[in-house]
C-alpha cells in the first residue's frame, strides 16, 4: 500500500519529530477475527511470510496557529517511509486511541490503522527489533493522548486519581489553641521565663533562651561548701636535699662538737 506525498501544510505551521526508529517490520495482516485482539505470532508464522516492508517509522507533531491569536491546531501523524530515499509508504492519523493497538502475544508489535488516497483505511502489523524502543513507542503515544485529549476512561480515570492524592497534603499548622512549647535548659533569666509563660496558650511558638551556665561552686562540686581550698607551700632546698638523702639509703647522724674534734672548753669557740 503506498500513498502520495501529504499534503503541504501552511507556511507558519510547525512541526516536531517526537520519536524515531530506524527499523520497523511491516506486515500485511489478516483480518482481526476476535474481539480479544491481534497476536503477532500469526503475522511472523511461516518465516515471516506475511511482511512486506522494512522501513522507518517517524511519530510527527504538527502545529497549525489559528487565525485572530486562537492559539493552535495540533494533529499528530505515523509515518512509515522507506529508510534510504524518504518516500512516504503509509501514514496513520492519530486521531484516537484505536488507531494503534498493542497485540496480546508481544511486546513489540503492534497493528496500525493507516489510510490511503481517497481516505481508503487499512490495518497494518509493525514490529519493533528491539523491546527498549517499543516501550519508547507507547510512551509517546500516551503523551500524545493527553496533549490531544484522546486518553481511554481508565488513562482519565488513573490520571485524576494521581491528581487528588497528590493535592492532599498533611497539615503540619497549628490549630486553634494549640501551642509549641520549646524548652532548652532551665537556667536563665527570671524575667524572660515569667515573659513565656504568659505567652503560653495564645498560639505563639515560644522562644528558648540560650545561656552560658557559669562554673560550679563547691557546694555544687561535692565539697561540702565553705572557702576555696589553699595549695599547700612547695618544699625549701633543704627539705628537697633531705629527702635526697633518705632516698639513698642513709640518714644524717648528730653528733656532738666534741665527737666532731671541736672541744670548746670554758673558752667559748675558736679562741
């Protein structure tokens, strides 16, 4: 099935590839028989008999502005072209949801509903090499829906559902006649503590004061109360020197003068 070159749009319309993929599979299917669905294996039986085209798929946004500043017109198009010379081999209009179905058995084929000269339709398989850029695929089809407004009553459904539970919110205020008290530390100034406690029910969150505690006393050490206890004097030299001796092993010994050679007799000492 191949169809002429679309039509040319205005001058001042603007267009947006908004997915690409390189390689696609086209396949000549047959007619859908149940209501379940497609399912590709009926497409790939027989070592692919049923495909007839290798080419790229392009998903085009189009924006048309409207006349007297009316803001824009936006269609979105599927392009199957051939992949060496561009030539346009079909196009689908994405106009609702039903213009491409996921198949039952796959993750990466899909059918397609594409239409030709004189608006002759046609539903056509695709199928993806890789399952990264047919989830790349469905992905950009859902956004499609919502820009167009063509979401199915379960996509509306879920979106207002994640919609009112993310404007429910915990209310964290304060109410009515509810207070914070914030106490840190009990010292502090009188003054200040009588201030905060009259603030108290008025729904004011308090302030804490902040005080640097002094040093401890000794009463509050444990010692008893009283005065600031005195360090003892340090040692003479002559005690340093005794002790220097008793730590040796010796101790002086007294002796008299007459023991030491000094007989002072009745004429006092050296005379």
């Amino acid at each position: 099935m191949t169809t002429s070159a679309p039509a040319p749009h205005p001058a001042d319309a603007i267009q947006r590839v908004l997915f690409i993929a390189s390689t696609v599979h086209i396949y000549n299917i047959p007619p859908l028989t149940s209501n379940k669905g497609y399912a590709a294996s009926a497409w790939t039986a027989d070592n692919n008999k049923r495909q007839i085209f290798t080419g790229r798929l392009r998903v085009i946004e189009t924006a048309i502005p409207l006349p007297k500043d009316a803001g824009e017109s936006l269609s979105t198009e599927i392009l199957l072209e051939d992949p060496s010379t561009g030539e346009l081999f079909a196009k689908a209009p994405y106009t609702d949801a039903g213009a491409v179905e996921a198949v039952l058995d796959s993750s990466r084929f899909f059918a397609i509903r594409v239409v030709g000269d004189g608006g002759m339709k046609a539903t056509l398989g695709i199928g993806f090499e890789e399952r990264g850029e047919a989830i790349d695929f469905g992905i950009c089809l859902q956004e499609c829906r919502k820009i167009l407004g063509l979401e199915t009553a379960s996509e509306r459904k879920s979106a207002a559902k994640a919609k009112a539970e993310a404007e429910v919110k915990k209310d964290y205020g304060l109410k009515e006649g509810q207070t914070i008290m914030v106490d840190i530390g009990r010292k502090g100034r009188r003054k200040a503590r009588d201030d905060d406690a009259g603030a108290e029910g008025s729904g004011v969150v308090e302030n804490a004061l902040f005080s640097i505690k002094p040093p401890p006393g000794p009463s509050e050490k444990g010692g008893g109360g009283g005065a600031m206890p005195t360090l003892a004097p340090p040692p003479s030299a002559q005690d340093v020197r005794a002790e220097k001796r008793r730590s040796r092993g010796f101790e002086p010994v007294e002796k008299t003068a007459a023991e030491l050679g000094f007989d002072d007799g009745d004429f006092g000492e050296f005379q």
